[in-house]
C-alpha cells in the first residue's frame, strides 16, 4: 500500500508541475530571446523552477497524503507545517530566481511572480491530497471488509473441516468393534488401513481442493475398510480416463458421499449396494441405487449439506443432486487444474 501510495504521490506531483510550466517551457522554446526580454525568463530558470516545483509538490502530497497520519499530528501543526512549506518555498524559489535573474526583472516583481504561483498551486496540491487519500481510504476499507470476509470464509471451512474427521472416525471404530468381536484375524489389516487414512486426514486437512487421482487413493482405502465390513455386498465401479485424474474436486468428497449411501440404503447379499463413479461433460458424476432404509436417522444428509456449502463458499458453484426411483445421483462440478504441466 505504502509503495502504491509513493508512485501515485510521483505522478501527481509530476502532473502539477507540467501542468503550471508547460506553457512556459513552450514559449521558451519557441522564441528564447523574445520570452527572455519580455519576462526574464531564461531556459536555466525555467529548469529551476521546474525541480522546485516537483520538489514541493511532492513534498506537500507525502505530507498530507503519508506523514501526517503515520506522525499522528494535530490540526494545528498540519496547519503549520503546511503554510511553513508554502513560505520556505516561496522565499527560497525568490532568491534563486534573483540570483539566476539579475539583469533583468527585480527582486520584488520575482517575488509577486513567485508568490501568486505557489498561492495557486498550493491549495490545487492540498485537494489533490485530500482526494488521493480518500481513494486509498476506500481502498482500504474494501480491503480489510474482504479480508474479513475470507476470515470468516476461512473459518467456517475449518468448522466444516473438523465435521468431517470425528465423523469419519465414529463410524470406523464402530467397524472395528464388530471385527474385533467376531473377526478377530482381520482387525489388524483394518487397523493399518485406518491408521493410513487418518494420516492423511491429518497431512491433507489443510487442503480444500486435491486431484481425483489422490482422492481415488483416499477412497480405494476406504472402500477397502467398508469391504471389511459388508465384504461383496458393497461394491464400487470406478470409471475415470487418466486424463480427468488430474483435474480437483473437493478434499474427502467421494469417502463422503460413499458413507453417505452407505448410511442410507441397505447393504446387505439381498440388495448390495453398487456405487457407480464416472466423469459426464464437466462434472465427476457419484452414483448409487437405492434401497432406502427403515430405520434411517435424522440428519444423515451432513456430509451432502458439509460438500455443497463448501463448494459455495469457495468456488460459488454448486453441486447437482438428483434421485428418482432407482438411483440417487450426485454431480461434483470439476475444477481444472492450472498447475498441472500439460
């Protein structure tokens, strides 16, 4: 901001300076002896007084547009400095000019000249501070109500995020105790499983958007500790081309929406339930047919509500849901990825 505040400061000191010599430094140019006759003024004085110009500019612009509020000075000594600068310059420029002058107009005419210049451009330098700083007031104002709003963005995806890793753990351990209790030689593969799943959990819980290669490696171990459970009675059929694995879909997506039809139909050798996983335009399209259950909890839709709020939140886009009397149909808008080298 500081550095965007000095290059806008440059260039209206350097707009005010042209501004009030442009005309000058064309008649100089266009007829020298003649404007050096008429007025006393030469190309060396004229040169002068543009440097000073710029240097007064600049200085009273950083003043008021910088100094004053990062010194936190008063009414009164902002007063102060200001006229002190209007009369230095004043003074200083007079003496200069009479010394570069001194063939041709007198001390005092050097002074009025002088004086109604800088009483001009004084108060044109003070507006243009005021409206350059109010701008950067503005700016700042949008600034800091965005960077609260991605603060607030921010965490409401970390309340998102801790919904989903208990929740998954719950209903791991519950598969646990059941292999324990009547499997006990296949509780150690679960074990490293969801040992590796929480891991990554853990390495990936930063992460809101991953490619759909890692996040098939995410599923194909989740599925592995739901086999566990439901052995054949739960399948799933992935069909991804290698191309659409590296494109990013939402951190946990297919474990959630996977637990999700778990949670909501029957799985059992009568009705297995098969969960279909493929790509169709611009969407990754997650598929189940259903066989609702009786005894269905309330409030099972968390994962499905968790996924859509946060594609809205970060993306502003949302997710399709469909269900008719056979299938219910999730479809996860893709997201391509920029870093990927093609």
């Amino acid at each position: 901001m500081e550095k965007n505040k000095t290059q806008i400061i440059i260039l209206g000191a350097l707009a005010v300076t042209i501004l009030m010599n442009f005309q000058r430094v064309l008649l100089v140019l266009a007829a020298q002896d003649k404007f050096t006759e008429l007025f006393g003024f030469t190309i060396e004085a004229i040169v002068l007084r543009v440097i000073i110009f710029f240097i007064y500019a600049y200085l009273l612009l950083s003043f008021n547009i910088i100094w004053k509020d990062k010194w936190e000075v008063s009414r009164f000594v902002s007063f102060t400095i200001n006229l002190g600068l209007f009369v230095l310059t004043v003074i200083v420029t007079t003496r200069l000019m009479a010394y570069l002058l001194t063939n041709s107009l007198e001390k005092g005419q050097i002074f009025i000249v002088t004086f109604t210049n800088f009483l001009i451009v004084h108060p044109i330098l003070l507006l243009l501070a005021s409206f350059i700083k109010l701008s950067f007031q503005q700016q700042q104002i949008i600034l800091e109500k965005e960077q609260a709003k991605q603060s607030a963005l921010q965490h409401q995806l970390e309340a998102l995020r801790s919904q989903i890793n208990p929740h998954f753990l719950f209903n791991a351990l519950n598969s646990l105790t059941v292999l324990i209790r009547n499997e006990s030689d296949r509780a150690l593969p679960f074990v490293d499983q969801l040992s590796w799943l929480l891991r990554a959990t853990l390495l990936r819980s930063e992460d809101d958007f991953i490619s759909i290669q890692h996040e098939l490696e995410y599923l194909e171990s989740y599925i592995f500790l739901q086999k566990e459970r439901f052995g054949e009675k739960f399948k799933v059929d992935v069909q991804i081309p290698e191309n659409w694995k590296k494109e990013l879909i939402p951190s946990f997506s297919l474990q959630l929406l996977a637990e999700n039809a778990i949670k909501h139909n029957v799985v059992s050798t009568n009705q297995p339930l098969l969960l279909d996983i493929y790509p169709n335009g611009e969407y990754l399209i997650i598929r189940n047919q259903i066989h609702k259950r009786r005894d269905a909890t309330e409030g099972t839709g968390l994962g499905l509500l968790n996924l859509s709020v946060r594609f809205k939140l970060l993306k502003k886009r949302d997710i399709q849901i469909n269900q008719d009397e056979n299938y219910f149909t999730v479809k996860l808008p893709i997201l391509k990825n920029e870093s990927y080298n093609h």
